[in-house]
C-alpha cells in the first residue's frame, strides 16, 4: 500500500472516517456540524466496495470508498480503485439528467477513490429484497422507464453531436477494468468450463454443461460480447439489476458506466425482473401462492418497457430540432418517416435489450455471481427446479429474440411457461408430485 | 495565426521548409546531406494539405503540412491541424502492421503538424488516374486485400485485450472533427438540400431529388452513420478510396490516413471496393475508337471480386493463426471446436460483407450528388456522356445499399453491376 499512500489513498475504517468527515467541510455541513454525535455502520453487501451510513443527530449520509481489489475475494483480486470515479462522474452526469431517481453527490475525492452521497434512509430497502418478499410497488414501472428514458436518450447521439459524443466516449474508456469484469463473467465464463462458476450441483449439472455446448448460444453470446464492447451509443449504467435500484426507486452503484449499447441497461433491468419471475414458485407457501405477484412482476416488466418506449420517443420528438447528430431533421423532414426511423430503432433496442437480458439471466445461473431471489431458496431441488425453469427460458430468448415484435408476446409466453414449447410449470408439477408420494 | 505561432506552428513554404529541412537531421540524413542543391515541388492536389516532394542528389522525401483550414477553401472552412497527428499515428500503426504497403514515416512535428515520409518514386501514380487512363494493375487485389486484412484484423478484438483496444479507441476518438466530416459529406448532405451539393445539371437533377426523397434509402443510410460514429470494431483508414493508394506495376502504396479512427470494418472495405466500382461505371465515358475498354471493365469487376475474396481468405487465416493468443472475441475455450470456429467465421464474415456494400453504396452516392466529386467521372467532358455513367452508378449504388442483405456473395454482386451496362 506503500505506492497507494504516495498518490494520496488510504484505506479508512469507522473510525478513521470520523476525523475525514471533519476534516471535509462538503460532507460535514450535511451532518449540520453535529459530529461528536456521529454513529458509522459499514453495510457493504456487495461484491467490491466498503459502504459506510453514517448518522448524526441533524442529518445522514453514505460514504463509498473503493479499494484496490475485489472485496468479497480479497487483493488476490486487484481491481482499480479508480471505478470510484467512474461511478461519480455517472451519478453526477445521470443525476444532472434525471435527479429523481439518482442519489446526489456531495463530495468525490479521487484520490481517496471516496465518494459521499445522499443517504436513502428506511423504509427503502434493495428492489432485490423486496421482490423476494412479494411487495408490490405500483410505480416502479413508471419510473424506471424514466430513469433510462433520460439517461439513455440524454447521452445519445440522437441528442449529442458528434464531438460531445466521442468526449464522453474517450473519458470512460478508461474504465475498461470493469468492462472487462463485466466480459468475463456476463460474456465468458458461463459458456466455458471456469474455476469460479458454480450452480445447484448435482441438479444443473447436465444443464451447465449444455449451456458450454450449445453453438447456436455461443455463437449468438459472441456477437452481443462484441456489441458490449465496440458500440457506444449511449452511457450506460453498466450493471443495472434490481440489487441497484432501491426502492422509492433511486439507483445506485453506476461504477460500470462506460459508453455501450443501450439494451444492456434495460436488459438487465428486466431480466432480472424475470429472474425474480422464475424464484417466486420457491418463495411460494400455505400463505402466498405468489400467482398475483407473479403477475405483477410481468405487468411491471410490460410496463416497464411500454413506457421506456413511449417516454424515449417522446423526448426524440421533443428535441428533433436540436443538436442531435443521427437524424437530421432537414433529413428526417416528414413526420411519417421520422415516425418510421423511430420504430426501426426502437424494434432494434428491444431485441438488444432481450438479448442482453437473458445473457444476464444465465451467467447468474451458471456463473461466479448468483442472486439473492434464487439463493434463498434454501431447499435446492426446489431451487434447481425454478432456475431451470429461467435458464431454459432464458436460453430460447437468447436466440429466438428477433421473432419477439412485443413485449406482450414475451409476456404470455412466460404466463403459460410455453417457451419454446417447454412446459416448465409441467415439469415442476411431476417432480412436485414425485417428491409428496416419498412422504 | 499569433496563437498558432505560439504553440510552435508556421506554415512553410518551399524557402522555408529548405531551412526546416536543414535543421531536422531526420530528413536531411534522408537527402544524404546533400542540402545546397535540393530540389522542392509543391503538389498538394487534394482537398486539404501542402504536399512537398524534396528531392536530391542522393535521396528523396515528401513533407507533409496540415494547415488549420481545409485547404480548397480557406481559412473560411477551419479544420484542426491535429489530423496530422492522427494521420501520423495510423501510418506507423498500419505501417507496422503492412510494411510493404505503407510509406515510412521519418519524422513527426506534432507542433509543425509536420509529416516526414518516404517519397513514392515513379512510376507510382495516383490509382484513380490509371483507373482513367485504362491501366492494370495485376497485383492490386492481392496487395489491397494484404493491406485490408492486415490493418484490419490485427487492430480488432479478435486480435487484441479490451485493455488495448479501449486505449486505442480513446485516443483516436479526438480525431472527430475529420469524423464529423465524413458524417456530413458522406451521411448527410446528399440526403438534404445542402449549398455544397452540386451534379451533373439539368441530366440529373431529378435524380438527385429522387435520392432526396427516397425514405427506404434515408433509413438505411440513418443506420449506417450510427454505425460509423458508434462502432469502434478497428483502427480503420477512413478515406479508402482509389486516390489514396499510389500503384506501379509491382506496387501499392496506401497513403492519406488522416481520416484514421477506430471505426466499422466495412467503411475502409467498402470504400475501396466502391470506387472501383465508380470507376467500372466512368469506363463507358472514356472508350473511343482505339479502345472500347469492354475488357478494362472486366478487368475492374475481376479486381473487385478477387479483392474481397483474397481479403476474406487472408483475414480468416490470420484469425485461425492467433485463435489461441490474446484477442478477447472469440475466446478458444469457447470455440473449442473447428466446426463452430468456422460457423463463427462465416457469421462474422457475411456481416462484414453486408457492412462493406452498404458503405461502399454511400460512398458511391456521396460522390456523385455531394460536394466532392471523383476525376473518373469529371474527366469525362460531354456532360451527357457523363450523366448517363453517373446515373448507371448512382441506380446501381442504391439498389445495392438498400438491398444488401439479399447478395450472399460477392459474384453476384458483380453480376448485378453488370446488369446495369448500357449495352
């Protein structure tokens, strides 16, 4: 850490914290200057940072401090620190665009990779946790689509010119450490054998094995690998499953941002609805069949993608007269063409986004990292039973996402389970009829 | 020109850049220090830079000068000097990559925006003008297609770590006023009313209009500038065409990368294969009695075909030679057998197809109802003679932008170019 200290880092602790908050006047005037009363608790449940709440008697607010490693592995993993900066810049710049949904910054020291924000105090709670929990939440739907209307449209090149575009481009291209994260394990990983993917074993072993044998997946995970790569449409969020939104919504956690396809944000953001979808037949009991809920999940994900629809047209609409270099409006001169140009990209983001959504789908299946709505389900036959259910689902979206013209369509077929002709409610059936005749 | 004077820049001039020389041991060692009887031509014939041929008893160069401005205009039309950076830059990257088909690069004055390089002796001449005066070139698809697949293949992700790649990309992603160029002059203005756009009136005024109006073709069109600004699948050349390559019989030089950025594929592809096909299109303007330049046009459409397909073979093998190195596409732990590596190669290698005729179509439109015209076509004087070629062209060019997803394969590209003869 010797090198570290030089360039003016040092890790901090709860009680290091203390003396840096009164030493920084940005982050001290939000505790209303009440600092011997303060209280810290580290809360990091991820994968890469220290989360610190800290609470004083006039007010709160969240310190994120990024180390020179992977948290939950340890400095045997090195990742650069300087995600922080990438994750500061993105809250600033998608706060800038949309300041309801995004925690504001007070204060980012680069050098101590720090970052200080809005503190979203309880009831909120992680989006993740409360789907497990069957909570509805009316108006995640609407906001959603709010937040990735702006953000996406906002950075785009039918807003930007051409020189703010590739500014933007060349200053995240530097976060190419978690791009790469991001490529190994979403991308790679699931479709090779790798000493860090695991699943319900023995239950998915034959599944995991077909997923490394599958050409026809492969062949189409390559080419949205090289689309995650090479296209920077628009500056993405980089990672936005629902253990980054916490609800009233504000999303968190932006340290992927980087200049890439747009389909990887709304495609995580619903994929991970599905995977929610999949795991409520495990969280499911005596009290809570879960069907209602289960049917919310698929309006919110309708909805969510409707209204993402409706809201990101809206604002090309808006400003088509603007600066925006991709269609000119002395080009795009006739409302019915325009109209046209609109459907063709829109058409186009959707299957990006299923595309990228059930890629997420699977790595969290068969990869290193999995998720809450599936881990908790602690009997593992019920478990394997609904994670087959999401990679066999997620695997035909994959590859047949161009024949989806709708969301709607995508919706009834996960109602009837009919993907691609498999009845995955049938097969929980048997095995759940296999398991009442042991008793 | 004070602030420019600040930052180290003057413009030369013949006199000037004798001193210049003198004081650059770089160069002069070039002219084997024979400096008091150096000869100096000035013979900048494109749009935008000062060109100098440096000659001497015991050697030769060429300097290159950017000034701040597009040079057939005037400092009405600024255009950053910073392209001589990146031209500079992509010469010795792709220089590195195909030494046999680029220039060496001697000196760089990033502050003179000052290029020192080998001087290209004849008989080289400029490509397109032997396209015009009728002359083969035997060699020219298999060095093209050398260039194409080397430059191409070792700057994209199947070849390199992401971590070189985004290094890459960031850097040339300051080279956007020359990319903001081409989106206007290729992408937009012959979609629009623009005050540069000029053709051959009144034959083809309407068929101007009719490219103005045609939505089919706007959309397409649309998708493909997204495609070049978003892109960055390599570091690609940006300005293709058949002026920048100088050819003698036994050699091809590719000369002129200031346009050079990372960018799609099909873009450098495309406008290499485009002109040529230009040039099939110009070959009924220039036959007379003595030479009816049926067979040149077979010649053209031969060269066309084996271009893309010498480049296809050439970029596969490089792939199957570096499957197992560091490239980050197409992991061999993944594509771990030769029958799906080669499924991946096909599917990789229509894309780039289809990429490569839809800009080479945009090219082909752009200079015909754009600003910037191609000597194939003005040197042709009976502006109905010329008229008739062009609209050969431009029909022929739309067809194959809008349409290009249909063409499996390059022969029946050619076959459809020849549908088009007036014959």
């Amino acid at each position: 850490m010797a090198a570290e200290a030089e360039q003016g880092f040092c890790p901090l602790d709860e009680a290091s914290l203390v003396a840096y908050i009164k030493a920084t006047p940005a982050l001290a005037s939000r505790l209303g200057g009440a600092l011997d009363s303060i209280t810290i608790r580290e809360v990091g449940d991820g994968n890469l940072n220290f989360v610190y709440i800290v609470l004083s008697d006039a007010g709160a607010i969240v310190i994120k401090q990024a180390l020179p490693y992977v948290r939950c592995v340890g400095d045997s993993w090195p990742m650069t620190r300087e995600r922080a900066y990438f994750e500061a810049s993105a809250l600033r710049e998608h706060g800038r665009l949309c300041p309801d949904h995004v925690p504001e910054v007070y204060h980012f020291d680069r050098a101590m990779s720090l970052i200080g924000m809005r503190y979203i105090e309880p009831p909120h709670i992680i989006l993740r946790k409360g789907l497990i929990a069957g909570v509805e939440y009316p108006h995640l739907a609407e906001h959603m689509s709010d937040y990735m209307a702006k953000t996406l449209f906002f950075t785009s090149m039918i807003y930007n010119t051409t020189t703010d575009h590739k500014k933007g481009v060349a200053q995240y291209c530097a976060n190419v450490e978690m791009c790469r994260l991001t490529e190994q394990v979403v991308f790679s990983d699931p479709y090779r054998v790798s000493k860090f993917n695991r699943w319900t074993s023995p239950h998915l072993d034959k599944d995991a094995e077909a997923v490394r044998e599958d050409d026809e997946l492969k062949l189409e995970a390559a080419e949205l690998k090289a689309m995650f790569i090479e296209r920077a449409q628009a500056l993405i969020h980089g990672d936005l499953h629902t253990g980054s939104i916490m609800i009233l919504p504000k999303v968190i956690d932006p340290e992927f941002a980087f200049y890439g396809p747009m389909g990887f944000d709304i495609g995580a953001f619903l994929g991970n609805l599905i995977l929610a979808y999949f795991a409520q037949n495990g969280h499911a009991d005596q009290a809570n069949d879960r069907k209602a809920y289960k049917k919310w999940i698929l309006k919110t994900i309708e909805e969510s993608w409707n209204l993402f629809y409706n809201k990101f047209v809206e604002l090309w609409n808006k400003h088509k007269e603007g600066n925006g270099e991709a269609y000119l409006p002395d080009i795009f001169n006739k409302s019915d063409l325009l109209s046209l140009a609109q459907k063709k990209y829109m058409i186009n983001i959707f299957h990006d986004s299923l595309g990228f959504g059930a890629a997420k789908m699977i790595r969290r299946i068969v990869g290193i990292a999995h998720v809450e709505d599936l881990e908790s389900i602690r009997d593992a036959n019920k478990r394997a039973l609904c994670e087959r259910a999401t990679l066999n689902c997620a695997k035909a979206i994959l590859k047949g996402r161009r024949q989806y013209e709708n969301i709607e369509q995508l919706s009834i077929e996960l109602t009837e389970n009919t993907i691609r002709g498999i009845a995955t409610q049938s097969l929980f059936c048997f095995t759940h009829s296999k398991e009442n005749a042991k008793r």
